[in-house]
C-alpha cells in the first residue's frame, strides 16, 4: 500500500530520518516514492500493524494517511465522483482539507461541503459525521499535486505535554524535551525488547522514552540524586524493566553489549560534570561505550555545537552515519549525531 506521512516541521533533517530509522529497525519494506517536503509518500506491504508501529514509536509526525489517489485542482470534483467510495465507506466519514505548502487560495470548508456531498451521492446508507467518523478522508493540497486518503493514525501529543520536564516527580533544568528523547531512542534503531543504555542518564527522560516502546533500559549517572530522580521518574510512567545505578560513564562496566546507547552528556551552567572538563569527559566515556555497544549497534549522541564530534570519536570504531541540527536559542545549536559502532 501507499501511505503519506505529515512530518512534523520543527526541524527540517529529523523527522525524515526519524521515520527511515523507524522503518529499518522494525524491519518493514519500504520505498520512499517521493518527498514533498514535509509530506513523505512511501510504498509498504499492506499490512495494518506496520502502521500502527510507526504511529505507536514516531514523534516528529503529525498523521499517517493511506493513499487512496492523487489528483489537482481541475480534476478535484471529478475525480472524487468517480472513485469507489462504497469500498472504503460503511458507516460513517468526514472529509477534512489540509494545505501544507500550498500557495493557492482556496476555501477549506466549501470543499469539505462539496466533495463530502460527492461522496455521499456514491454511497447508500453513510452519512456524514463530523465529530467522530469512522472514516476520516483526508484531502491535502500542495502546489504539486492533492493527495487524498484515510487517516490511519492521528499522533497523540498529549503524551510529550504532559510529561515535560517539569511536570514529572523528579525535575532539574536543561532535561531534554520528550519529544526530542523519543526521536533520539528512534535513530538509534533500538526495537521492543531491545537493551538501551544511557550513560548520562539525568532525569531520565530517553529512558522514559525507551521504556515506552519496550526497550529494556540502563542508566548511569555519577550523582546520586539523579540516580534517585531517574527511578522517581521511571515508576511514575509505569516503566518497571530497568536497572539504574550510581556509576562514571568513563569507567561502566557489564556483564553483556546493549543494543544502543542514547545520551545526552552534561553541559552548561546547570549540568554536573564532577568537576570535569567537558571535552575530556565525552572523549573518555565515549572511548568506553565502543567497549558496551554491540558491533554495527548505534549511538545516538546530543552535543552542543562547539564540540567537534569527530574528535571525540578519534581512535574509537565509531563512524558517522548523519547529523542533524536544533537551534535551541542564540548562543546555542544543539547537534545530535548518530554513529555506527564497527569495534
């Protein structure tokens, strides 16, 4: 089948590589047909679960659409008549216009009004519902062409508000933002099942967010308190499969690999360094985790922008697979770097 995927644009590489990553760590087939930006057309199996795993593990996406067919502005209205709707259409549906890069002038609701009424002609007993339809037909215009489908996942965001930083049991400032956390676990293909270590672990919040998708997850942070704020934190999200402990990240020690490692190294004024320069710290720890991480296993890493990451990775196995780009306020650019780990 052909699905397209509303890409969340407050970033402009992430979402898009957050989606492959996904795809490839669940191991579903897939061709990317065409990239609109912010809409991405992809070729799949037809098969249900695959989209209810993106909807489930994604967070820089808004909506997972399944294309029914392509069409412009001339041919809208004639090619809504004469589409089988009655194949898709049992009960109920809504028709809802979206415009995402679009530079046309049109009226969203007189269009909903015409093409709904298009519809229903084609159709016996289904009748229209705009609160809650089973059916929700998505009609999206860009300058290039209008996509119509069935929403299949709409992304429930209530998850990244209402887990902010600040609104868990155990807060300190600079924590980074869940959505970022999810993206983050994502790029480092860790699956459900999956061991995740985070040798920086803070507050807890990429561990919260592998434990979400059934990772099993390891933390490490030098400071007690942390540690303490980090169980804290797990246990208020219902997260039970974890292992946290009091420990150097330059020195860990396990019994077995993990299948990623996601980090986000102290920096700043309100991060805790132990006392050490920040440059030595990452160079050091990172030299460790090649020694944690399975051969060809990620590493998901957030760095600030002065931090020349192929230095730190000098005389390790780890090579740079993409880099990417957040501009967190004027004096600071947050860079998140994947590298493969080929020890």
């Amino acid at each position: 089948m052909e699905i397209y995927i509303v890409l969340s644009r407050e970033n402009i590489t992430l979402p898009k590589s957050e989606v492959k990553a996904v795809l490839e760590s669940e191991k579903i087939p897939y061709q990317i047909e065409k990239d609109l930006n912010g809409i991405l057309i992809i070729e799949i199996p037809d098969n249900e679960s695959y989209i209810e795993i993106l909807g489930k593990r994604l967070g820089y996406v808004h909506e997972i659409v399944e294309l029914l067919f392509e069409t412009d502005i001339k041919n809208l209205y004639s090619a809504f008549e004469k589409f089988k709707w009655k194949d898709y259409i049992k009960n109920d549906y809504a028709i809802r216009v979206k415009k995402i890069n679009f530079s046309g002038d049109i009226d969203s609701q007189k269009n909903e009004r015409d093409l709904g009424r298009l519809v229903g002609v084609n159709l016996d007993d289904a009748r229209v519902n705009l609160k809650n339809p089973e059916t929700y037909i998505r009609v999206t215009f860009t300058d290039e062409k209008i996509l119509i489908g069935i929403r299949k996942i709409k992304i429930d965001k209530k998850h990244f508000f209402n887990i902010k930083p600040h609104k868990r049991p155990f807060f300190y400032p600079g924590s980074m933002s869940p959505k970022l956390a999810r993206c983050m676990v994502n790029l480092s293909r860790i699956n459900e099942g999956d061991i995740i270590l985070d040798p920086f672990c803070g507050t807890g919040g990429i561990l919260i967010e592998a434990g979400i998708i059934g990772a099993r997850v390891l933390g490490v942070d030098i400071d007690e308190k942390m540690v303490n704020g980090t169980i804290k934190n797990l246990r208020k999200c219902k997260i039970t499969n974890y292992n946290i402990v009091q420990g150097d990240a330059r020195y860990i020690e396990l019994d077995g690999l993990v299948d990623s490692i996601v980090t986000d190294p102290p920096y700043g004024i309100s991060a805790s360094t132990a006392g050490e320069e920040s440059i030595k710290l990452y160079r050091d720890a990172i030299f460790n985790m090649q020694n944690l991480l399975k051969t060809n296993g990620h590493l998901c890493l957030a760095t600030p922008h002065y931090v020349d990451v192929n230095q730190l990775i000098r005389d390790t196995k780890f090579i740079i697979k993409e880099k990417h780009e957040i501009r967190m306020h004027k004096s600071l650019t947050r860079i998140i770097t994947v590298l493969e780990n080929l020890n």
